[in-house]
C-alpha cells in the first residue's frame, strides 16, 4: 500500500525549522509543496491527487474542493482564519476542514502593538531619515491615557486588551460573545455597539472575523464617526475595511494613520490605494509568524492532519462532517 500523499502550500510551515516537520516525517508521508497563497486557477491545477492538503490563505472554492474528491480525507488549515475556505462546500462534500485556534493571540498581539507604536511615534519614517543621513526630528504620540478601542473580544483582542492595559491606556471594546469575567479583571468597558467604540476611541484595533455580513465595515460611514486623527489598526483580515474609504480618510487627516499586516487581496497589487495615502505602516500577513507561533501552529496543523488520516479526531475542527 503507497503512503499517503500530503501537499502543502504554507510557506510559514515549511520556511520555518522546528518540529512539525518531524511529525511529518515520522508519519511517512509522500509531501508535495507548493508556494501559496495560490488562487483558485492554481489550486485547480494542483488538487486532485492528494489524501491531505496543509494549506494557508489559498483559494479553497467549491470547485477546488470538488476537485480534490474523491481522495482528499483532510484539508488542515495552518492558522486560524478559514475565510478563504468554503466551509458550505466543505460540509456539503463531507471533507473535514481543521484548524489551529489558541496558537498565535500574543503573537498577532504583539504585532498590532508594534504597528500601533511605528504610528504614533513615527519611527519608520523617522528611520528612513537618518539612514539617509538626514536629522529631522519629528514630534509623535504618547498613548497612556488614550483610549482604544478593540472590535472583537477574542482571544487576540483580549491580549491587545491586556498590553493596552500595560500602556496605561483606557479600553473599551465590542463583542457580540461577551466575557464579563475577562472584562472585569482588565477593567475593560463593555460599549453596547460596534459604532460606540469608533466614537469614543483614539486607537481602533480590528480582531473580528471576515464574513459577508462584516465585509468592508470600516467604510466612509463609520470612519466619519471616529475621533479626528484616530488611528486604526488592521491585524485580522484586509476585506473588514473598505480601502479606497481608509485611503482617502488618510488623505483628508480623518484618520491620523492606518497600521495592517493585510489587505485584500493578497500579495499585495499595485493599483493598492493604501500604497500612495499618507501615515500607512503595512507589513506583509507576519503577524503571526514568529519562530514560536509557527512551530506551534505548524505542529497543531500537523497533528490535525495525522489525526484525520489515522481515523481519530482532530484537535480542532472548524466545520461538522
């Protein structure tokens, strides 16, 4: 009997040393690779001959997934979001579809920060600057006492609650799942909507899912509710903003600066408006890749996959099949 036969599009998961390729090893897999995030004209082209698919952000549509049948027993998700996948199709096929949940909240976390202290202190500007022998010191932000507000109470909100908190901001959030526990103990304020966060908070942070209810949320309406010159921070998905809106809020002083590790769609094109509006930190989908979240979410998607394919239960699955 042949081994079975893996593909993986994750570059993270294979760039990466650590032990998740131990696991695949040990498991004897014959393993294809490819370089995602692929569209679904690639993925069509790729697909079919696979028992396992370890995949990132590519294209997983329904005549992909269609396409994968009937070998395919596992597609596992390397990461959270599984918005490029349609779990519908996945469901109606009956293909198990798992994932990695818990694995990278500080490090996305960690992130948002970083992006949120390169605006308000100017410090890529100010870099570019020096290393061209220049000496313009500008004036930037403090964030103590300010407030920011955080749209998406999960466990990545909640630890950019926790170093807000550390910062000596105020913070106020929305989350239709609300844990009062958690709030109480960070003194997090609990704001009854989504649009009562923009008004009130100096920093937005975005931690929602992308779904087609909440595609382009931060649109012109609700960016004209934010405080003048509040800054917005974008570590979850590119679709929950509109960004021709954000770009032109930029550009008229609206938004005092935009700070995301993602757009829509990516790798990013060149016709992006972002790229030309002033007061943008981006940085390319790496908010969770440090050499810690990687190995962790590497070996889950590893052990979900090995899982399946051996009849057990994987450790986390995003669909019922």
């Amino acid at each position: 009997m042949s081994a079975p036969r893996i593909l993986i599009t994750t570059t993270s998961f294979q760039d990466t040393p650590g032990a998740h390729h131990e696991l695949l090893a040990k498991a004897g897999f014959e393993i294809e690779r490819a370089r995602g995030p692929l569209p679904e004209t690639e993925m069509l082209r790729l697909v079919g001959s696979h028992d396992g698919i370890v995949c990132g952000d590519d294209a997983f549509t329904r005549p992909v997934l269609q396409k994968t049948l009937p070998r395919l027993k596992v597609l596992s998700k390397y990461g959270i979001g599984v918005d490029k996948i349609d779990l519908a199709a996945a469901t109606d096929l009956r293909i198990p579809v798992t994932y990695c949940p818990g694995v990278n909240h500080v490090t996305v976390a960690e992130h948002t920060f970083g992006l949120l202290l390169s605006l308000t202190r100017l410090i890529p500007w100010q870099d570019a600057g020096v290393k061209k022998a220049e000496w313009k010191r500008s004036t930037g932000r403090e964030l103590a006492g300010k407030t920011l507000g955080i749209l998406g109470l999960g466990r990545i909100g909640k630890e950019v609650a926790k170093r807000a908190v550390a910062f000596d901001m105020k913070v106020c959030a929305f989350d239709l799942y609300w844990d009062e526990a958690f709030a109480k103990q960070h003194g997090v304020e609990r704001k009854p909507a989504a649009e009562d966060v923009l008004r009130v908070a100096e920093v937005v942070s975005l931690h929602m899912n992308l779904t087609d209810e909440n595609k382009d949320f931060m649109n012109a309406g609700r960016l004209a509710l934010m405080k003048k010159g509040a800054y917005l921070l974008n570590c979850a998905r590119g679709g929950l903003i509109h960004e021709a809106d954000v770009a032109a809020a930029l550009q008229s002083g609206r938004l005092g600066g935009y700070g995301a590790d993602v757009v829509e769609p990516e790798p990013i094109l060149k016709t992006n408006p972002l790229l030309n509006a002033p007061n943008v930190v981006l940085t390319p989908h790496v908010a969770s890749r440090t050499y810690e979240s990687v190995e962790r979410q590497a070996c889950m998607a590893a052990e979900n996959l090995i899982r399946v394919l051996a009849g057990q239960p994987p450790l986390a699955q995003a669909n019922k099949v």
